[in-house]
C-alpha cells in the first residue's frame, strides 16, 4: 500500500484540491438553482441556465483540445480555474449589490462553461500523465469517488449555508476552495511533459490537429460507437436533471430540503459503487458491463419515481439509478485511457467530449420544455388511468416525463446492444 501512495502522490495531491474546489462550485451551482427558482419559479428558465454552461463546451470542445495538446497541461489548469473564479466573484458582487439578475448566470455559466472547455481535456491528460497504466482502474475509482462524495456533500452543506446566511456565504465557501486548489497546483504538482518526440499536437495547426482526432475515433469503431451510445444516454440522463428539481419542489412534501436529500442520495448511492468499481477486478467484457450498467440505470430510476409520491422513494430511485453508474464509468475511463495514445488525449478527448456531450443542451431544454409546456397542462386535463397512475396535480405533468424517459432509456440500450454485438 506504502509503494502504491508514493507511485500515485502527485495524483494524489492534484485529485483531493481540485476535487474540493470541485465541491465548492457545486455548491455554488445548487444555491443559484435555488435562487433561480424562487427568483422566477420556471423550469424552462433553469434548464436555459444549465444549457449556457454546456453550450460553449459542447460547441468549443472539439478546438479546445488540440489547444489543450500544444500548451503546457499545468499552466492550462492554472489559468482557466482563476478565470472561473472570477466569475464567480462577479456573482458575490452583483448580488452583494443587489443587482443579480437570471440573465447574469446565463452569461457567466457560458463564461464558466467555455473555461472548463479547455480545462477539461488538459486535466484529463494531466491525470494520465501522473498516473502509471496499473493504477488506472484505481484512479478511475478514485475520481468517482470524489464525485461521489461531491454529490452527497454539495446539496447538503449548499441548502445548509443558503438557508442560515444566504447567497453570499456559499459564493465565499467556493473562493476559498478555489485558492487551496490554485496554491496547491502552483507549488505542490509538476505535470511531466509528453515526450519531445511525441508532441505531435504542438507541430500541427489547429485544424489539422483537430481532424487528427476526429481521424483516430473514425479508424476506432468500438470508440466510437461507445460514445455515440453514451450521447444518447446524456440526451435522457439531462432531460432527467433539468425534471428533477421542478418535480421535487413542486410537491408540498418537497421542497428545498427534500431536493437536498433527493440528490445527496445519489451522492450515497455513486459512493458505494465507486468503492465497488475500486476492488472490483477486470470484467471479462468491458462493453457488456457498460451497456447493462446503464440499462438499470435508466430504467430502474425514471420508472420508480414515474409513480413514486414521497421522498423516501425520490431517494429510493436515486439510489437504484446512481449506484451502477460508477462502475460503467470505471469501465469507459479503462477502454479510452488504454486505447488512446497520451500524445492524441488531448485531441480525442474533446472530439469525445463535443460528440458525448452535445446531446446536454438539447436534453436540458427538452426537459424543461416538456414538463412546463407539454405533460404538465396535458395532465392537468387528464382522468382514468393516467390520472391514477400519474395524478393530475403539479408534478404529475414531471411524473409523466420520467416514464418517458423510462421507456427511452431501455429502447436505446437495446438497440445499441445490436449496434455492438460483435464487442460483447
């Protein structure tokens, strides 16, 4: 154990801060979705703002990669986190001031959003680079761990501060995050560069550097097919996100705290299956985990809260949804990470990343514009089974989306078991 620390201490010390930091944005984002909807009480409106942070990521990835490939991975991290920072100071003041509006978060989300564009790829291969190819499992663990732990903490410690000192207090909690982060990087961690003769990426233009990864995904089908499968498994999984919060506070026996516990289960849930997916050992067919982990995903939580009405079972569905999900996580992480040079990482990541993830806006939208528009005045109007099964009060019109997304969800797992049947 004492040799495993030591060959993975500079990860180490990079994946605790940056996940804290990590912890204090999430904060940040969960307080001004509550902001957002007792500033406005839209669901399409809070969809808008999670679509202004994906929309420039989703656009720019595929660029910002071969970026990410030609600069300095340490210096990269450095500069987008204190440009992020700053935005969130431009919140701290503008509601300081009294003078935040909803418009405000659309713009500094896709602000925050274009930053993580470029941090994403280059603290991706930061983490290859500092990591021997043995540890990679264990490090796939240990970041979903993280994450893990960011959703159970997040939700809890951000209504906590929000509701004893306001808005304010959690901005203040994700500055301070974000200097332990940025000093630890500045003075603790030293990402080795890629070998000189290797560095293909900082010779070629961007365009080309560009095609270089779309080319590897196009002679990798496995790959390829991977992420155009999880796409569409964003596409459902972000509808869902942007359901969730209308639905949880729209019930009288919701509200902000039963949201806090709704979504600190799914916390729980990711934290016991990234434990699972550290000591689990290599699965015999990486593909064939993937596709069944994200069938009871979808299924099993868009189904139980379709009928569920209380908050035990809100938590009940979050928990049977997340807790596989680290484990098909772990998987993907080992297939790309194995498959892909580290000198094309950078490029195919954010190839992977435009491909994987430009499916987020369009769910987030889809979301919020079916449960305001469509299923809530439709179940308004509604009697005989659906209203039986489903209601007919507020929340009904979001109970009808998730068994929708039920139903989409076992569709597109079935079908892309076809498309990859000769991997399984």
């Amino acid at each position: 154990m004492k040799k495993i620390i030591k060959e993975l201490k500079p990860f180490l010390i990079l994946w605790s801060t940056q996940s804290f930091s990590q912890l204090g944005s999430s904060m940040t984002g969960f307080a001004l979705t509550l902001w957002l909807y007792e500033t406005t009480g839209s669901a399409l409106r809070m969809a808008l703002s999670s679509v202004c942070a994906y929309g420039p990521y989703v656009l720019m990835s595929v660029f910002a990669g071969a970026l990410s490939d030609k600069w300095d991975k340490r210096k990269t991290m450095l500069v987008t986190d204190a440009l992020a920072a700053l935005c969130t100071a431009a919140v701290l003041i503008l509601f300081s001031s009294g003078a935040l509006r909803p418009w405000h978060l659309y713009v500094l989300n896709a602000l925050n959003g274009l930053m993580n564009t470029v941090q994403s790829p280059a603290g991706d291969v930061a983490m290859t680079l500092l990591t021997p190819k043995e540890h990679y499992q264990r490090i796939s663990g240990l970041r979903s761990f993280s994450h893990s732990l960011n959703t159970i903490l997040h939700p809890i410690f951000a209504t906590a501060l929000y509701s004893a000192a306001g808005l304010s207090w959690v901005l203040y909690v994700d500055l301070g995050t974000f200097f332990a982060a940025f000093a630890s990087l500045l003075l603790l961690v030293r990402i080795p560069p890629l070998e000189s003769g290797r560095r293909n990426g900082g010779r070629e233009g961007l365009v080309r550097s560009v095609r270089a990864g779309l080319a590897w995904l196009r002679g990798n089908g496995l790959i390829l097919r991977l992420i155009l499968f999880l796409a569409g498994v964003n596409l459902i999984a972000s509808a869902f996100d942007a359901v969730l919060p209308p639905y949880v506070l729209s019930f009288e026996n919701g509200g902000e705290g039963a949201l806090g516990a709704v979504t600190a289960c799914a916390g729980f849930a990711t934290l016991g299956g990234s434990v699972l997916a550290t000591l689990l050992p290599p699965p015999k067919n990486r593909v064939r985990v993937i596709l069944a982990s994200v069938m009871f995903s979808l299924g099993a939580e868009n189904l139980i809260l379709a009928f569920a009405r209380t908050p035990a079972w809100w938590c009940a569905a979050q928990i049977a949804g997340w807790a596989v999900i680290p484990v098909m996580n772990a998987n993907m992480d080992v297939l790309l990470r194995s498959a892909i040079p580290p000198e094309m990482q950078g490029r195919v990541f954010s190839c992977r990343n435009s491909l994987q993830f430009f499916t987020i806006p369009i769910g987030t939208l889809l979301g919020g514009f079916l449960v305001e528009s469509v299923c809530e005045p439709l179940m308004a109007g509604a009697s005989g089974l659906p209203a039986a099964l489903l209601g007919t009060g507020k929340g009904s019109g979001a109970a009808l989306v998730t068994l929708l997304l039920a139903v989409s969800g076992v569709a597109l797992c079935l079908v892309f078991r076809r498309v990859l049947r000769e991997y399984i």
